[in-house]
C-alpha cells in the first residue's frame, strides 16, 4: 500500500504538474502563460456554452414531456462513450507500455501495484474530462428539474463512477489487441486501422437515428432509451439522481469498484507481457545489408514526417480523424444523398445553402489536421538530429507544413467535389469552393507552424502529451475552428451583396492573401528561433 | 580547422557553462577534451555543432563562423552526442538513407559507405529492424555511421566510447586513425583519461566552465601520467576559486 502511495504520488507530480502541460516554466515566461491561460478560459467557455445550450434545450423538451431524468441518460452514456474512447487511445501507453517500464521494473514492487498506480492516474484524467462534461450538463438539468442535495451529490458519485467500467473494457481491448499485435512489425499500422474503424463506427452511430433539427441530440432520444433498457447503470443513474434512490446508486458505485479489482487481477500478467514483448520480442527482419532509395533533402524530410505519423498511432489518430470522416461523408453522399443532407444540416445547424454546409464540414475536418502544429514539438529528444544538420529552419518547418497539407487538402478537396456531384452543385461553385478550400488549408497550416515555432514542447515521455495535451495542439485546433467561423462570417456577410462564386472567389483571395505575410514570417524567423529553442 | 575564442555560455541567467573558452583544433588533430561531469564539455560540443546558442565569442570551423554560416559549417561537421537517440520509428536503413539525402551523398557512395561501416561496425543485419529495438551500442554504431558516411573534415564525438563493445571501441580507434591520416580533425569529449592519453595527441582539460590546461599530450603530462595531472589541475582550481 505504502508503495502504491509512492507510485501515485510521483506519477500525480509528472503528469499534472503546470510545467509539463504548458511545456515551459510559467514563472519565466508570464505573457505568455497569461495568453494561454486566457485562450484556455476561451476554450472551456466554449465548450460550456455549446454543451450547455445543447443539454438546456433537452432538459426543457424532456421536462416538458415529463421525461427529465432521461437527460442524465444522456450524460451517462456520453461520459461512457468518452471514457471508452479515452481508454482505446490511451490506455496504450498510461496503462501499459509506458516508457518508464524499465525503471519500475527494476523496483521491488509487484506489476499489480505498478498497474493499480498508473491506472489510478489514467482514470484521474477520466474522471476530470466527465466532470468537465457533466457541469453544464447538470446545470441544464438542476435548472429545469429543481435543485435537490442529494441529486447534486449522486451526480457527482455518478460521473465519478460510471466512466470507470468502460475506461476498464476500453483499456481491455487495447491491452488484447497490442498483446496480439505486439510481436508484428507494422503493429503501429494495423492498431490505427483498428482505432479508425471503432471512431468511424461511434460517429455513424451517434448521428444515424432519424431526422435532425436544430438541436441534435433530440434526435438521439428513442437511441438513448434503447441504451437505458440494455445498460442497466443507466438507469440506475438516472433514477438516482431523479429520485434521491439510494440502492440504484450503490449499484452505480459497485459497477466501478468491482471491475476495477477483476481488471487488476487479469491484466497485470498481461500488462507485463506485452511491455517485456514491446522490448524484445519484435519479429526481426529477414532482410540484410543496406537497400536505399535517393531523394533530395526536402523530400526526405516530408518523408520523415510520414513515417513519424504512421508509426504513431495516437498522432494518426488524432491528426488524421478528420480526413477520414469527411472522405467517409462524402463517399456516403454519393449514395444517401437525403440522408447525409440531413444528418449535416444537423450538425451545422443551418439549411438551405449547400455550399456553405458543404464547406463548413470539410473546414471543421480540416480544422482537425493540426500535425503543423505540433510536429516540431515531437521532434523532442530527437530534436538535436535536424538541428545539427545543414538544413535551414525554414526548410524544416516547410517540410512540416506541406506534409500537413498533403495529409488534409487532396482528401479535401475530392470531398468537394464528391460533395457536389451528389448534391447538384453548380461547376463554377465547386471550382471557387476548392480554391478557397486550398487557401484556407495554407492560412491554417502557417498559423500552426507558427504556434509550433512560439510555443514548442520538447520535454514530454510519451507522444500523447504532445498531440492531445500540449498548447500547440489546443490551439492548432481552436484556431482552426476560429478562422473557418469567420469564414463562414464572410460568406453570409458577402452574400448579401455578391453572388456565391464571387463571394467564394473573394474568401479564397482574402485567405491566400493573409498567408503570404505568415508564410514570409516563417521563411524568415525560423532559424533564429530553431537556434535559440531549449531541448532536452 | 576548428578555433574557439573566448566562447561564454549561461543557463538561465544563472548556472555560467562556459567562460572565457578558447581552443584551436587543427586539421589532423585526435583531440581529447576532457572535464569532470558537468563541466562544461557537452555545452561547448553542441555549441560548435549549431545545437545550442552560445551567449560570447566565436566559434570558427574551417575558418568559416558557425553563427554567421551555419548551414555551411554544419556541412563540414560532423557531430556525435552522448546519448545516441534517433527516430525510433525509423529502421537503421531509413536513417541512414535520410542522413545521406540531406548531405546529397550520391548513390554509389552512399552504397559503398554504409557498407563498409556498417558491416565494420556488425549493424549490417539489423538495418531492416525499427531502431526501436536496438540497444544503446547499436544505436550509437548506426549514429557513428550516419556520421562516418558524411566524410566530415570535423568530427566531434561525445563520449564516445561509453556504450561500445570492446570491439567497437577497437574499431572506432582504428577508424580514428584512418580519418587523421586523410586530414579529418577529430575532437572528442571524455572523462576516460586513459583513452585520451593513449590516443589524443592534443588534450585540453575543462573544469567549471573554464579551460584550466590545453596543449600538446606530452606538454600537458609532462613527467607524471594524465590522471595525475588532471587531480592536480582540479585541486588547484578548488584552491583557487
């Protein structure tokens, strides 16, 4: 137990600590935590207002068809959701075949004990990703349903224990398949593989249940009932907090605390083969000798980034999600043309102009290829290798940002075209939309390498830090987001007074031209920041 | 083929790395660089190298400034750290290759180089595998041959015989040897004194920061061995400061 409090308390330090999530020493370096700090308050109100109108506009639907407890349904199955997902994209690496095995293989402390610490810190991250989720959420319930003490209280136990069985299952899962995978060379490739199918199958799942209108979640109703018969914590949640029960809760509670005791029992044995097998039982290559292939220097740093990307399954994930849904999207148009006009008027809350919904979807998938904006930063301790050759800074950052283009804009760009075809858009439109499609990727690709350029984090132990938590990657996303919104400002602004080619036509200008300046900017500010980073 | 003059670096404002450094490799030189840990060695090999900003002085490499002609400099030089990491998700192959594409080193040679070091250096098997599952040693043999295949007229290496095999560490001197023999100047960070008195034929001693003896081999021992001359220089340093 002792030990276990050991464990938990360094890794607590580690992983949570301001410095490691900033990737520098606020103390040193005030302005800019302030910015960060006031882009983060952004991004949380952010969140907040959209989940909270979302669940506001529920809860007063449900109530008023005296169906309110069905929005903690809501909550229950969203916080399982996130949980799983979380859990198949990071139990590999949190939980298992983290880096610092050797170091705590070599400590006298059983493989349970190292597992039950990092576990712990796993599902603290968890638990603080449901309960961001669940205040807004609550607040929209509590608001129409009444204020009741012992509702707030079930619902904070709650959504500290409903995400833990399928953070479990979800880290199961990831566990088997890297056990199964463990051994195979191209291990990497076939996990993200894996990964694509169960994101792509959550996201048709999530938005296939009959006509959308404004709000979507009102669509999932007769789908979040059908989960509250076949999960019973569900509705044991539900009726909980409804009802003040306090036997539904115990069994909310006991679904947590018993997997978690079965999962420690099965998966350590588990857990240390496949970090022992990661280390050493790789199968090698039959092949010998050098085999080569020239290209010039340029090339091979693009070529660089592709094979960092493919060989990192949390990075393609993350980075590469968005393309693969809007391809999936617009493969689908072609042949549930009604169906996907729908489900997107759905999403974006808008009808009528198929060229602005058309091009909000693929500038929020785009928006999701932020590699630029983080890839220097995974150079971390590999960072002295582009530094010490003959390379400039620019021509790194360049490579960095043509691969990121080459990763969002020909998937792109034949999603709209896709897109059009199905859904009768006029040539000329689709011509003005892939130009502006094209520009808006260079606009967004420079202000990412930008963000990578002034914000770098070089000291992390796993990728993850990087791709999911550092700044570069909040704010490659956020402002993705930021600059396709007034996009789509301009648009409706503009066509008001021009026709949609023209005010097509115009954004695509107005992007092409707001580049140049950042892209002359990295050309010439590059070195100077390269050489005076700090590395590890 | 190397001048360092009065080189200073700072850490945050607060820990002084380097002060007042000054060195003069020439073409042909095996020289040793040597210094407790923490010293100051690795900051002024990864100066010379581009990879860490120096505060003062100048850092000149084949009469050309690192600072003011980087891209050149890093062109003649080849650099060598202690702790061997590279792309992981690469193979052996793969990073030899992107070393070769940067440097423009045509097909033939590259082919020709490669070959030779890594089957000198017992890596030819495992270029097909994910660096990933090499060990230290085999890490730094494939980052010795990524440097060797440059043909560098500057190679610096820091420390590095830790992590070698014994044949390695043989077939590294011998390597050494070759190079000085074709006019490469070879400057070398360690705290194996041995190892320097042995094959160096110019030593400089670091201490704190700050170049405390520098010369010739047999200027700098004189009468007595290294190690007798290195405690010696450090207590009068300690004495002093």
């Amino acid at each position: 137990m002792n030990a276990y409090r050991n464990l938990v308390r360094v890794f607590v330090r580690d992983t949570f600590s301001l410095k490691r999530l900033l990737g520098f020493d606020a103390k040193h370096a005030k302005v800019k935590a302030m910015v960060i700090g006031l882009a983060l308050i952004y991004a949380i109100v952010a969140l907040f207002g959209t989940i909270g109108w979302m669940f506001f506009d529920l809860s007063r639907a449900l109530e008023a068809m005296g169906q309110g407890s069905l929005v903690m349904v809501f909550l229950g199955v969203y916080i399982v959701v996130i949980a799983l997902v979380m859990a198949l994209l990071r139990a590999n690496g949190m939980v298992f075949h983290y880096k610092d095995y050797d170091f705590l293989a070599a400590l006298p402390v059983t493989t349970r004990t190292i597992v039950a610490a990092k576990l712990t810190i796993f599902m603290m991250l968890v638990m603080v990703m449901s309960v961001l989720l669940a205040l807004p959420v609550a607040f929209a319930y509590f608001y129409h349903a009444g204020v009741s003490m012992v509702g707030l209280l079930f619902v904070l136990v709650g959504v500290l224990a409903l995400p833990v069985l399928p953070a479990l299952v979800g880290a199961f899962i990831a566990l088997g398949l890297a056990r199964l995978l463990v051994r195979y060379r191209s291990a990497h490739v076939l996990n993200i593989l894996v990964m694509f199918g169960v994101l792509i199958g959550f996201f048709l799942a999530s938005f296939s249940f009959g006509d959308m209108g404004e709000n979507p979640l009102l669509a999932q109703q007769a789908f979040m009932e059908t989960l509250e018969r076949v999960y019973p914590f569900f509705v044991w949640f539900s009726r909980a907090v409804a009802e003040g029960a306090v036997v539904p809760m115990l069994g909310v509670v006991m679904g947590a605390v018993v997997p978690i005791g079965l999962f420690l029992w099965c998966a350590s044995p588990l857990v240390s083969a496949v970090n022992r097998l990661a280390r050493s039982g790789v199968k090698k290559s039959r092949k010998s000798g050098y085999h080569g292939r020239v290209s010039s220097p340029f090339v091979a740093l693009v070529h660089k980034e592709y094979r960092k990307f493919i060989s990192t399954p949390i990075y393609a994930l993350n980075v590469g999600v968005g393309p693969i849904l809007m391809a999936v999207m617009a493969i689908a148009a072609v042949f549930y043309r009604e169906g996907v006009v729908s489900m997107l008027e759905g999403l974006i809350g808008m009808d009528g102009a198929l060229e602005a919904t058309v091009l909000l979807v693929v500038g929020f998938t785009l928006s999701m290829v932020y590699s630029a904006a983080i890839s220097l930063s995974l150079e971390g301790k590999y960072f002295w290798v582009v530094r010490s050759l003959p390379i400039r800074g620019a021509t790194l950052m360049q490579a960095k940002m043509v691969f990121n283009l080459l990763l969002g804009v020909p998937i792109s760009i034949l999603s709209v075209w896709l897109f059009a075809w199905s859904f009768g858009i006029p040539l000329i439109n689709v011509v003005f939309m892939t130009l502006l499609v094209m520009a808006f990727a260079v606009l967004k690709t420079s202000l990412d390498a930008i963000i990578n350029l002034y914000m770098p984090k070089f000291n992390f132990q796993n990728d993850v830090e990087v791709v999911k938590q550092s700044v570069g990657a909040f704010l490659g996303v956020f402002g993705g987001f930021a600059l396709m919104v007034m996009n789509a400002l301009g648009f409706v602004g503009l066509t008001t007074v021009v026709s949609a080619p023209l005010a097509l036509a115009l954004l695509s200008l107005a992007n092409g031209v707001l580049s140049v300046p950042l892209i002359v900017y990295i050309n010439r500010r590059s070195d100077a920041l390269i050489y005076q980073m700090k590395s590890t | 083929m190397l001048e360092i003059t009065r080189v200073y670096k700072t850490y945050d404002n607060v820990k002084k790395a380097l002060i007042d450094v000054s060195l003069s490799v020439k073409a042909g030189d095996l020289y040793g660089f040597i210094g407790h840990n923490g010293a100051g060695k690795t900051t002024l090999l990864k100066s010379i190298a581009g990879v860490l900003a120096f505060d003062k002085g100048e850092i000149l490499v084949d009469g050309r400034s690192v600072v003011d002609e980087p891209l050149r400099v890093k062109h003649d030089i080849a650099y060598i750290p202690d702790n061997p990491n590279v792309y992981e998700s690469m193979t052996g192959n793969q990073y030899v290759d992107f070393i070769a594409n940067i440097y423009g080193i045509d097909p033939d040679a590259r082919r020709q180089r490669i070959g030779e070091y890594a089957t000198m250096f017992e890596i030819s098997d495992v270029l097909h595998d994910t660096i990933a599952s090499y060990s230290r040693g085999m890490k730094q043999k494939l980052v010795i041959t990524g440097a060797l295949i440059r043909e560098p007229k500057l190679l610096m290496l820091d420390e590095p015989f830790v992590g070698l095999d014994p044949k390695a560490s043989f077939l590294l001197k011998q390597v050494f040897d070759k190079l000085r023999a074709r006019g490469t100047a070879i400057f070398f960070s360690t705290h194996v004194l041995d190892v320097a008195e042995k094959l160096c034929n110019r030593i400089a001693i670091i201490k704190h920061g700050q170049i405390v003896a520098a010369g010739t081999t047999k200027e700098v021992i004189k009468d007595t061995s290294l190690e007798g001359v290195f405690m010696e220089l450090l207590d009068n340093h300690e004495r002093l400061s």
